[in-house]
C-alpha cells in the first residue's frame, strides 16, 4: 500500500466495518474527493481481489488490500466522482459485478425526515420497507426501516450470502432510520434485516413494511413493486366520490376466500383465479360490497386476525399484483371491497414485530397490561407517534395501493379500554383515574380525522362490544371518526328472539323492539355474522319450526326483518344455499336496494316509525320506514308466530292506498301464497292510535310490505 493511501486511511472506522458494528457506513465507504484524485472503498469478506470499473472512461483499476478480511481501496485519478462498478473475484475465482451502495445518497427530504419524527408522514409507506426505483440513472432497490436502539441493520439475502457485514445500512441519528440503496438488485429478491444490539447480539428480523413475503412458513421478504398495476376501475372510483356519504344501500356479504374453492391438487385458488368466483357469489346474492378477512400475512398457527405483516398480502392466493386485480375486477362488476384490518395487536414472533431493535418498540412494554388479555397477542404502544404513524400509514397503504373501499376495525374495545378482559388490580388506571386508554383514543381520532380528510370516499366500521360512546361521526371533542359501529347488541337481541319458540318469543318480546331505543345515538351496521351463523344449514336446524318448511319460513321472516330494520346490512352465510333460501335472499336484496325508504335515512329518526311494538302475545310488529323525503313510504308488518292473520287490522298515519310489493309467502318464493293481491284503502277508523285503520292478511312466519300512495 502506498504511503499516500496509508493516510487516508480510518483505521477504527474500518474496523467497525470489518466487525460489523458501523452505522454510518456511507462516511466510509461513501467515495471521497481529494484534491484531484477519488478515494473509493469496500468491502467484500472473501474476495481474492476486486477492480474498478470507472464507466465514464472505461478503464479498470486494481484495489488494495487494507485488511485481510476484505476491505479494499483505490485512489482513482478523477477530480470528481463519475460511474463506477466492482468487478469482484470470488473465492471460487468466478468473477461478479456489483454495484457501490454507498455512493448513492438518502432519498428521505429533510422534510420527510421532519414528519417522520413528528409521527405525521402518513405515506412513509412509500419510502419503508423495500422499493425498486431508479437513482442517479440506475436501477435498484431502496430499503428502510425504523431500529433507533440498534447499534446497527444491514440488508441481508442471498445477494450477500445472508452476511450482515456486507450491507450495514446508514443510520439517522435523529430519527433512527436505516437506510440505503443497493444497486443492481431486482424485484423478487428474498431479503430481511440483520440487527445488532449494542451488547453484540445479532438476530434477524422480517421487514416490518415488506409489500410481500415468502410463502409460509418463511418469513423473509419479497422485493416487490405494486405501484405499476394499470387499474381499470376509474368508473367505480368517480361513482364512489360522486356518492353522498351514507345515503345510499349498503350490504356486505362476507367472504371467506379460503372456502372459496382450491384447485385439483388441494392448494388455495390465486386472487386472479378468485375474483371471478367472488363477483359472481356477490352479484347472484345482491350483495353491494364484500367484506374480507385481514389478508395481511399471517402465520398458520395464529390465523389471519394475528397479522404478522402488515403491509405484505398473504401469499397464500398470489402475489400483490394479484390482489390489485381481484379488487380491480370486482370493482368493474361494481361491487366494492371491504376488509378487516387488526391495529390493536400482533403475534409474539422471534422475527417478526416483537423486540425489533431489542427493545419493545413497536409493543407496550409493561409485560402483564402489554398482552391482550384473551389471545395472548402484543398491544401496540399506541404513546409512541411512530407507532401511531406505523398503523395510520398502514391504513392509507390498503386504501389507495389496494383501491379499498373501507376497512373494518377489529377488536376496537382493546384499544379503548385499559381494563378490557382485565380483572382488578390487573390494570392501571389512567392519569384520571379512570379506564379510558386515552393513547388509544388519541390514535383511532388521530386516524378518523387523516382518512375523513384525505379519502372522504372511504368508510372505516369499528367493531365494538362495549359502549362507548360517539364512535361515528366527524372527530371532535366527543366524535371519534368511524363511519359505521357494527350493531352488536341488535344481534345477540335478536337472536336470542328468533331462536325461541312462540312462547319464548312472547317473554322476550323487548329483544325484537329495544333496538330502536337506540338505533340512531350512533351510525349502525346490523350484522348476521359467522360467530352467529356460520352456515345457511347451521342457521336453519337452529331455528324453530315442526318441519323443514317452517324453518325456512323462520329464515324468510328472520331475513325480512333484518333487511327492512334501520341500519346498514352485514351478512355472513357461509358454504351452499338452498336454492329457495338462495333465491328469496336475492329478491330480498333487490327489494332492499331499489327503495330508499330501507336506507336513504337509516340515521334519521324521522326514518322510522312503529305503529305496534307492544304486541308480545301476537309476535307481531309493525313499523313505517320513509325516505328523507318522504317519496317512498313503506308499511312493514312481521309476524313471527306460527298463525296466519286472514284480517288483521292495523293503524296507519296516512290515507290513502296501500299496494302489497313484498310477501315472504308468495309463491315465487316457494310460500303458500298468503298475500294481499289487490290494493287497500284505509278507512278512517281510529286504530293503534292512529287516524287510519287497514285490515291485510298477514303469513305466518312472514313479512308484508305495503308501498304508500297519496289520494
């Protein structure tokens, strides 16, 4: 070595590098200029020799050994820095380029590294984690990632034989982001971070913001690119602006992708193979959207509501350009895609979010109030901004890469609640005193607030088992964001009616009518969900009835009322349908939809009237729904009891004609024909305290709808 390179050399910074244990790697192995001359430096561990390949004047240079673990370097005469590449010999004596990942600077603007710092750089999902892109004319792949108290991350995979020392990324001290590019690397590369500890433990860690990942088991990441999808739903998506919040039909069939259908060797259909499969199980149902599952990665053993990475689709049905499409397709059949989303927590994985730097960063780190208390799972430490911002960004990544609809907000409750599944003395209170958690209040107005702002479009549902008050609406003083709370306490009311024979009924008559009580102190979507009613099949054996007719009959009427109740509409009916349970379903839908009086003011009081609530001994209710204004009035009569009514009188606030447009009986749904077929005029007759008296015949187990007309 000359005498001259000798000087320039950093002997403790290229040690550090040599042992692994440099996080600004960029101020040593970065090229330099001097005087007239570029001193560039490397290492590669194992090499019998590396050259410089200068691209600007085509000539090669031979670098110098400075340590015998491979670290090289060369004075090039330039006087400023042009394009270059290594040309390194292997210790098998085969001959590699790669090119200098340290010449290439940060791509976080001071401005970015501000918001960041601030919590409040919601699309930080477009810089974390690994991106393909070009810099200074050069393709590669960006990488970032967030460790503050790791002396040091390096990007790891099989382009460095999993050898932390190769690529130790640059660390911001302000900030603790680690990142750098690497040139030459392409999408589909396998990789993951090598963290080192201060005291020198070593481990690896998947790449919390990965946009894909190893098919399971694996946990390594996917280089991979989704923002070159060509979307073809521009339609879908300036009908969604255009729409007027809430006033219009909402009813979300759940699916299950994974009962879906799987191809002749037993392996799951790909997202492409199930969006065809989707749409037409939605369109012959009615349905006006389809709520899915987390479809972030997830483990076998904790399942899909454990989501394990967060920003990477599971890889079970395909690849991100998969699910791009599979939205895309429905959405030009135009039916939208909801899905649910997990914030509150995540799984204990040695290479997952848990302990990411070695120290509870992303996790609360108190180690009894920091696990949910029912699945064992990590809280989210919802005090830290970054974290706050980890999640919001995480929202915004599914919303506009996904082309989502909404998300649905899964166990709200553990969020909000210090105490929730908790025991005294198992929690602490708050600086109140109380059992709010107020860093989980912060963080889902914090979010309400940002998605309301930046897609007004889009709907967040928050499912919630306690009360809480205000979840829907505007953030504000009492307000906390969501659009939708799903409803419940409807559904375990009503179950547990339905469920009942006539006499049960009878006792338990408030179920079917206290909702109303509260229908409207927040925005509801009424739910028949899985944890209910796994199966058409499950759902009718459980309902009362002497014979299968009955039952069916049951599920006509149970349908009916759930429909024409106020409230948006979540229905969970999982496996084959019986053809007449199918096919009433249908008629049901299009009846739901193609009158406003069932949805158009589903918040207003005004919406909604009884006429009789308090007929326990009948099992029979009859209520008005309305428009907001009032163009479409509907009479809605159900009877849940096993009798038919030939002349059954009932109040009504209007005169006029009343024409049956809806019979659960008829016979185009395989009933026994028990309907009104010619139009009614009420007479003056005071009756259920109303003006106006018609008498109608009403099915037994069954729902009538009458439309109003004016005289």
């Amino acid at each position: 070595m000359t005498d001259r390179l000798y000087g320039y050399m950093d002997w403790p910074r290229i040690e550090a590098v040599v042992y692994g244990e440099e996080n600004c790697p960029r101020e040593i192995l970065g090229p330099q200029e001097i005087k007239n001359e570029v001193l560039i430096q490397c290492f590669f561990p194992n090499a019998n020799g590396v050259k410089v390949d200068n691209k600007k004047n085509g000539k090669k240079y031979d670098m110098e050994s400075v340590d015998e673990a491979g670290f090289y370097a060369v004075l090039l005469p330039a006087k400023e820095v042009s394009s270059y590449e290594f040309i390194v010999e292997g210790a098998d004596g085969k001959k590699r380029r790669f090119g200098d990942a340290y010449r290439f600077p940060s791509q976080f603007t001071q401005q970015e590294e501000e918001m960041f710092r601030q919590g409040v750089y919601y699309r930080e999902y477009e810089k974390m984690g690994a991106h393909p892109m070009m810099v200074d004319r050069v393709r590669g792949v960006y990488f970032a990632v967030w460790a503050p108290n790791a002396l040091r991350v390096s990007v790891v995979g099989d382009f460095n034989q999993w050898d932390g020392r190769v690529h130790p990324m640059q660390k911001s001290m302000s900030t603790g982001l680690h990142e750098l590019f690497i040139p030459r690397l392409k999408p589909g590369e396998l990789y993951k971070f090598e963290v080192k500890m201060l005291n020198g433990t070593t481990f690896l860690k998947t790449d919390p913001y990965a946009n894909s990942r190893e098919d399971m088991p694996g946990m390594a990441g996917v280089v991979e690119k989704v923002s070159g999808y060509r979307w073809g739903d521009q339609a879908w998506m300036k009908k969604r602006k255009a729409a007027a919040p809430k006033s219009f039909p909402l009813s979300i069939g759940q699916v299950d992708l994974h009962e879906m259908g799987r191809t002749e060797d037993g392996d799951p259909l790909t997202y492409r193979e199930l969006a065809g499969k989707v749409a037409e199980y939605a369109l012959a149902g009615g349905y006006t959207h389809v709520g899915l599952p987390p479809l972030m990665e997830y483990g076998d053993e904790t399942g899909p509501y454990a989501t394990s990475g967060y920003y990477a689709p599971t890889s079970r049905y395909g690849s991100p350009s998969q699910l791009q499409y599979f939205v895309d397709h429905l959405h030009q059949k135009g039916i939208g895609v909801f899905m649910d989303w997990t914030p509150a927590h995540f799984p204990r994985e040695e290479e997952g979010l848990s302990m990411l730097d070695g120290t509870c960063l992303y996790e609360r780190c108190h180690e009894g109030e920091g696990v949910h208390p029912i699945w064992g799972t990590l809280l989210f430490d919802m005090a830290s901004p970054h974290v706050r911002n980890f999640l919001i960004s995480n929202a915004f990544y599914w919303l506009e890469c996904y082309h989502l609809d909404g998300l649905r907000l899964d166990d709200v409750d553990a969020m909000l609640y210090l105490d929730y599944g908790r025991k005294p003395g198992e929690w602490t209170p708050n600086m109140y005193g109380s059992n709010e958690n107020l860093e989980g209040v912060e963080f889902i107005k914090h979010l309400g607030s940002v998605v309301r702002k930046k897609h007004p479009d889009v709907m967040l549902i928050a499912q919630e088992d306690g009360y809480w008050p205000d979840l829907t609406g505007p953030v504000d003083d009492t307000h906390m964001g969501f659009h939708y709370k799903w409803n419940n306490g409807w559904t375990r009311d009503f179950l547990d009616y339905i469920h009942g024979d006539r006499g049960a009924r009878t006792a338990h008559h408030d179920g079917l009518t206290a909702s109303m009580l509260y229908a409207y102190c927040e925005d509801f979507i009424l739910t028949l969900n899985d944890r209910d009613i796994s199966s058409v099949e499950r759902f009718l054996d459980s309902l009362p009835g002497e014979d299968g007719q009955e039952r069916l009959d049951n599920l006509k009427a149970a349908l009916g009322y759930f429909f024409t109740h106020p409230g948006k509409k979540y229905l969970a009916f999982h496996g084959d349908i019986p053809k007449d349970a199918a096919d009433y379903l249908k008629g049901l839908q299009q009846f739901y939809k193609s009158h406003p009086a069932l949805w158009d003011a589903d918040g207003d009081p005004a919406g909604f009237e009884w006429i009789q609530q308090m007929g326990a001994e009948d099992n029979i209710v009859a209520y008005i729904r309305k428009d907001t204004r009032k163009k479409d009035v509907l009479l809605i009569l159900c009877n849940f009891s096993g009798q038919k009514q030939e002349e059954y009188k009932v109040g009504v606030p209007y005169y006029g004609k009343y024409k049956e447009i809806f019979n659960s009986d008829a016979i185009a749904f395989n009933g026994a024909g028990v309907v009104n077929p010619r139009m009614k005029t009420c007479r003056k007759a005071e009756w259920d305290g109303r003006p106006y008296m018609l008498t109608v015949k009403l099915p037994a187990f069954g729902i009538t709808v009458f439309s109003y007309q004016s005289v």
